[in-house]
C-alpha cells in the first residue's frame, strides 16, 4: 500500500510540474543570430547568401510581423570608425522575402539575399550591406542582435574551401614505391578561374586554374622553383546550387622536381565535404 501512495504522489508531483511550465510565459523576441559585422565573399556574376532569423521565447501567444530592411542609420554610424566603405548599389542585390510572420510555434525563418553583377573590379569599392529587423512592437526583438553588417571586400571563385587531397606522389619511373597523399586543406581564390591549395611538399604552393572541362596545376606565382609540369588533370562535377560552390572531384597529374629529383604526384581533390 505503502509503494501505491508514493507512486501516486510522484505522478501528481510530475503532472503538476508539467502544469507549472505549461503555465509559464516567456515574451518572444526576433533577431539575427549572425549579428553586427560580418565578412560575406559572394560568388563572381551572381550568388545567393541565406540570412536567419530566430525567434525566442515561452509558450508565447500570437504572431510576430517582421520586415527587413537596408539600414541607412547603421551605414552612417558605421562610416563614424570605417570611412570609405560604399554602400552597396541597389543594382547588385535583391532580397526575398523582406516580410514575414512568426506564428506561435515558429522559431526559425529564412531570407534570401541575391548578389548580382559582381565582376573583378569588385575588390577595389570596399562595400557594405547592412540590414536590420523591424517588429510591430519594441520588445519583441532583441536589440543587440537585430542588424548584421555585411562587409564586401571581395569576391570568392565556385573552388574556394575546404578539400580533402588523397592519393600518392613517387620517383619518376619509380611507380612501385610510392608515398601517400592524405589531408585536409583550405582553397582561396587568386582570379576568377584560378585557386591556390598548399601541397604535400614544404613551400610548394599549387596554382590550380580551371579551363573549360580540363585543369591545369602550376606553380603560385607562375614561378617555376619546382618545375611543375601538368600530366593531364581533369574535372569530375559540377557547381551545386545548395552549397554555392563545385561539387565534385578534381584529378591532379603533375610532376615536379625536388632535391635535384622528379617525382610524380596523382591527387585527388575532393570538394564534397
């Protein structure tokens, strides 16, 4: 008897804790998780950046009206510590949608920012994209996080970011004792079609530059210390609209010359992390 009334007691004390936080209201708040300034490299030509926007609270009641908008205060107050910075033309963005409603039970929202006409000559204007919420009501957004100033500085091509490069290098005509190639790497982008990748040899930065279908490892600088020679590097993918960038493989054939001997390297790049 004594084991029912305490199993009673502890199925009362659970239902009523459950009633306790049922009971309880936390105020929602809007704002933008990646808030105040943030450096974005939008694709040359045209690119989509995505923005979030959270909602907090408990338990709240009702919906929230939301708009985005350029903010020209945050610019101005920007221009104070930054002079120079451009805002950036009306011409060369777009943004969808600029208004939309948290229901009760809604705690994420997206928005889609479309980078248009970004050519080389981007590098130079130094822009700026600042963009901050706007409720029906003060406290339902959080005041610290409600503008993110996107600074422009420059551009990035489709290869730029993490890789994984697997494969083997060897002494030329040597193929039987080979060594391997694994690691990680980060690409950064030198022009519109070339990117540069550190290799598996100290001080050998590779130039990696992209024509047509075909590929071409050089040497970064187009400087010649290592002889480099490419042996017929080829490209297997293509640029995935969800993740903004190529999405495949690259195979790299080249050989070079180190210590005074020439090796021969077969690499594959892999984009698809």
């Amino acid at each position: 008897m004594k084991k029912i009334i305490t199993a009673l007691s502890l199925v009362i004390a659970i239902m009523s804790c459950s009633k306790g936080v049922d009971s309880i209201e936390y105020g929602s708040k809007v704002y933008l998780p990646l808030s105040g300034v943030v450096e974005v490299q939008p694709l040359l030509g045209e690119s989509v950046y995505e923005l979030t926007v959270y909602k907090s609270g408990i338990n709240s009641k009702g919906q929230i009206d939301v708009s985005l908008f350029v903010d020209s205060d945050a610019y101005a107050q920007y221009l104070l510590s930054n002079s120079g910075a451009l805002l950036l033309p009306e011409s060369m963005y777009s943004i969808e949608p600029v208004n939309f409603t948290f229901g009760p039970d809604e705690l994420e929202k997206k928005a889609y920012i479309h980078f248009k006409q970004v050519d080389e000559e981007f590098i130079a204007k130094n822009y700026i994209l600042p963009i901050s919420l706007r409720v029906g009501q003060p406290q339902q957004i959080l005041e610290e996080k409600k503008t993110v100033l996107m600074t422009l500085k420059k551009y990035r091509n489709p290869y730029q970011g993490k890789l994984k490069a697997s494969g083997k290098y060897y002494l030329k005509y040597n193929e039987t004792e080979t060594e391997k190639i694994d690691y990680a790497l980060q690409a950064e982008t030198v022009t519109a079609n070339i990117f540069q990748i550190p290799s598996h040899v100290n001080d050998m930065m590779l130039w990696i530059e992209v024509v047509g279908d075909e590929l071409l490892v050089k040497e970064s600088g187009n400087t010649n210390r290592f002889r480099i020679q490419d042996k017929g590097s080829h490209i297997r993918g293509d640029f995935d609209l969800k993740h903004q960038r190529f999405y495949g493989v690259f195979d790299l054939s080249f050989s070079y010359e180190f210590d005074s001997r020439i090796y021969e390297a077969e690499i594959e790049l892999n984009f698809n992390l």
